[in-house]
C-alpha cells in the first residue's frame, strides 16, 4: 500500500491536504496507511460537495481540529458524510451552529422547520482483545424472562445497553423543545443492534408446538421518560460507511421515535428517508412496479433478485447507495427481448433506478433447465418471487 505522503498529494486531495496539512500528514503516515485510499478519496469528494453549499471558513473550522486528531479519521468521516448527504436535500445548512451546551454537529432547515443533528461514532468493543468470549446476551438480564441469573461479566452486556447508553449521551448535546436526530455511525453493526436499542432487545419464546420473537421493554423509543424513554429526541439514523475498492458504501436506515415530543414532520421525515433509507425508497417504488405489472402488463411471473431481494429475505443489511430494483418478468410476447424491455419501462416509468429483464415462459424454462447460470443461480435459486 501507498504511504499517506505519496497517497495525499495536491492534485489528488487538495482540500483535505489543506485541512490536515503536510507536517499532520507526514506524523500520522501509519494511521492512513491502515485507513486505505477509500476512507480518504470520501471525505475529499464529501468537502468537495459541501464546498458548493458552505464557505471554506465554515467547513475548516467544523472540521479541521477534528481531522487533525490523530485516531479521529473516521469520526470525522462520518460526521462529514453526513452533512454532505443532507446537503442537497435540505434548504440551508448549518456546521457546529450554537446551542445550549455550546454547538451540536450540524443543523438544517426543511420546509420552514429546523433540525438538529449530532452525529456519533460507536464501534463494539466485543469479544474482548483475548478472544475468550464468543457469545454475548442480546438481552439485558433484568428484562430477559428466561434468564437464570445476573452474570456480571462483559457477556450479559448487550450491544443495545451500549447503544442505548451512547444516544442518550449525544441527545444531551442538543438542544430541548426542537426537532432532533442522532446519526449513530456503526462500522461493525447492524442496524438491528440499533433497532434492538430503541424498539427493544428481542429474544425467544419457545413452546412445544412453536417458537416466536418478542421484544422485551426496554428500548428508548418503547417506553415513556420516567421508565427509560427520551421522548426529547426526535429520530435515529443507523449508518454503516463500508470500503469498497476505492469507494465507501453506504448503508443507513431511519428510525422515528413515535414518543417524541417533537416529532419528525411529514415533509422532514419524508426528505430523510430519500437521504437515509435507501430501503424503503426501494421498497415504496416495488410495490407500485409490481401493481402495475399485474394489472397492466399481465405479467405472469415477477421475481425480484439482487440486493433488495436479499435483504427482504433475510432481513440482513444488503441495500446501499447504488441498489436499485432488479427484476425478471415472464409474460408470453412475440417482441424481441430488447423491445420488451422499452415497453416495460415506457409503461412504468421508474422513479429509481430499474434492471428489468423480460422472457417468456419458454426461453425462462429452457435458461433454468440449461446453462442459464445468471436465470439458474442469481435469479431462481437467491430470488424473491412476486407475483403469483
């Protein structure tokens, strides 16, 4: 791998060179050589955009003292990801405006309404560095009903009591009677160890003839103040910024606090799901595309694969920034395949972006039955089927 001083040149990353400066670059030429070129090629790109909607001043004085921190690198990577995601979608921006306790992250203005932001960074500190530990509770032993005991070691400390514990720190940086959202930057979570923090830890309920999930009742957004809530907040998003060759992929998902006591207005919580959740975007223009392939086109077979289908069936993080629908559609036509594929999309005119691929019943059996490989593995044997 490259060393930062031959990675981070002028030409390549002039503004976060400017930020760091050469003197900062050349002391901590260890810590980016372990970050890889991916983390910094982001924040580069991210000051770039933020550069179009905030002055340069304004930009260097919300994060200049943090990139400088040495082992501060991705707190500062999240926090500035953050702001450039909102950045086109909001009407103005603010960086460290002023509040109560002094400034929170960022601020930003929708339909007339303010938000207030404050991001965090949590990575999971478990198993220990001895790797002695491999299971942890995913419940807290007080509200687990099939716990035995209280064991006091670092197994009956869920991810969740962590989680939990970091939102209610970083709310008490924003300010009271406002709208309110902490971004929880993740690196090593799922967004079900946030969803565990705030709806409640789930466990499992086992009888002879079945078994379920429950959740049990100590998530933030589940209970009112006075047993555990923080009705102060209005929102949560769940962010994961993974490396992806020389690109970050990002996965994040909102949480709205159905508690709070202000929350999130239908136009701002609108606005942060197209920033935030790539999910149910994808999710929403699904089920209008199949509506209008039943009712419409007669298809008679939909399948769903890719990202979206993964993650629908197994309920594991798979969408990202770049997902979009992928679909396979069986309906008996005597157009051409690439003709087919014009009238699917003049029909629908997808608000997303939309792989559709059009065979009829025929040409689909015979790929599934032959050397089909993209139809036999990616599409039947990993994908979601629709319709019927």
């Amino acid at each position: 791998m490259s060393h930062a001083g031959e990675v981070l040149v002028p030409d390549r990353f002039p503004r976060l060179l400017d930020l760091l400066g050469t003197e900062v670059v050349r002391r901590r030429r260890g810590e980016f050589d372990r970050l890889g070129v991916a983390p910094l090629w982001q924040v580069e790109r991210d000051l770039a955009l933020l550069s179009r909607y905030t002055p340069t001043a304004t930009i260097v004085r919300a994060y200049r003292d943090l990139l400088r921190n040495p082992g501060c690198f991705v707190d500062a990577l999240y926090e500035i990801h953050v702001a450039a995601m909102l950045a086109p979608f909001v009407d103005t921006l603010e960086l460290a405006p002023k509040v109560e306790r002094g400034r929170c992250d960022l601020s930003c203005v929708i339909w007339n309404e303010t938000v207030f932001v404050e991001v965090t960074t949590w990575i999971d500190k478990f198993p220990p560095a001895d790797g002695k530990l491999h299971a942890r509770a995913t419940v807290e032993s007080s509200f687990d009903p099939t716990s035995k005991g209280n064991d006091p070691d670092v197994r009956s400390i869920p991810a969740s009591k962590q989680l939990r514990d970091r939102v209610v720190e970083e709310v008490r940086q924003l300010p009271r009677d406002a709208i309110t959202a902490v971004v929880v930057g993740a690196p090593q979570s799922w967004s079900a160890d946030v969803a565990a923090a705030l709806l409640g830890d789930e466990y499992i309920v086992a009888t002879k003839e079945s078994m379920w999930q429950e959740r049990a009742p100590n998530g933030l957004f589940a209970v009112p103040d006075d047993v555990g809530g923080i009705s102060r907040l209005s929102g949560v998003v769940w962010l994961k910024l993974r490396p992806s060759f020389a690109d970050v992929q990002t996965q994040s998902r909102l949480f709205v606090n159905s508690r709070s006591a202000r929350p999130l207005t239908a136009e701002i919580e609108e606005r942060f799901t197209q920033v935030f959740d790539r999910g149910v975007v994808l999710r929403r223009e699904l089920k209008r595309i199949t509506r209008i392939l039943v009712d419409e086109y007669r298809a008679e077979r939909i399948i769903l694969f890719g990202s979206l289908a993964e993650e629908m069936s197994d309920g594991l993080d798979r969408v990202h920034q770049w997902s979009d629908i992928d679909l396979a559609v069986i309906k008996a036509t005597p157009h051409r395949f690439t003709d087919r594929i014009g009238d699917v999309l003049r029909l629908i005119e997808p608000l997303v972006g939309l792989n559709v691929f059009v065979y009829t019943p025929e040409e689909f059996e015979r790929a599934e039955r032959g050397n089909g490989f993209f139809i036999r593995d990616e599409v039947v044997r990993r994908g979601l089927v629709l319709f019927p």
